[in-house]
C-alpha cells in the first residue's frame, strides 16, 4: 500500500504555522547597565491558552516559566529560582517579549488570553 501523500496546504501549516523548537534570542534590562540574553521558546497553542487562560487567573510567573530559557535551551526558572520572585519591571518586560515571539504584539498581548 502506498503512503498518502501531504498536501501542499499541510505542508505549508508545517513550514509556517507549526511552533518551532528553536529559541528566540533576546535582551533584557535587569538593572542600569546590566543586560541579560535570555531565550524565549514558542509554545504550542494548547500549553499557551491553557497558561494564558488559566481559570484560577493569569498568572504571569506560569508564562515565564513556561517560555524562557537558558542558553542550553533548558527551563531558565525552577523551584530553586522562581520566576514570581523577579522585580515587577522585569517581569513585564519578559512577558512582553514572550508575547512577541509568540505572535502576539501590542493590544493583542492583552488580549490573547480573554475570550
């Protein structure tokens, strides 16, 4: 029996509408002239609207610890280093770049979690 072949529309959701497994490098502003990379993975669409959408409230600590990493491409945060114990300022400042490399940008951001 013959494999079915894919078609070019599934083929093309694979090539551009798939979550990568590569991270995104970014920088961010930890205190006046100290700058971190840090790396933000893509998550899949069910583990981000379940984060994002929780019914016990959005809680950003969840969305960081789910996105960003560490230069070997490992969960940055851990019971050992939370990521509810970072400075307000730069936790925002991480949830917005998780946001961009997610797809979602400005109002959107605010909005990708409320139906």
């Amino acid at each position: 029996m013959e494999a079915k072949q894919e078609s070019a529309l599934a083929l093309q959701f694979k090539a551009s509408a798939v979550v990568s497994n590569e991270t995104h490098a970014a920088e961010v502003t930890l205190s006046e002239g100290v700058v971190a990379t840090v790396y933000i993975a893509e998550l899949p669409d069910a583990e981000f609207r379940r984060i994002v959408g929780d019914k016990e409230g959005y809680d950003r600590a969840k969305l960081l610890k789910a996105a960003i990493r560490d230069e070997a491409g490992g969960p940055l945060f851990s019971k050992q280093f939370p990521a509810d114990n970072l400075r307000p300022k730069i936790a925002a400042e991480l949830e917005k770049l998780v946001m961009r490399h997610n797809g979602f940008a400005g109002d959107e951001a605010e909005a990708a979690g409320k139906d």
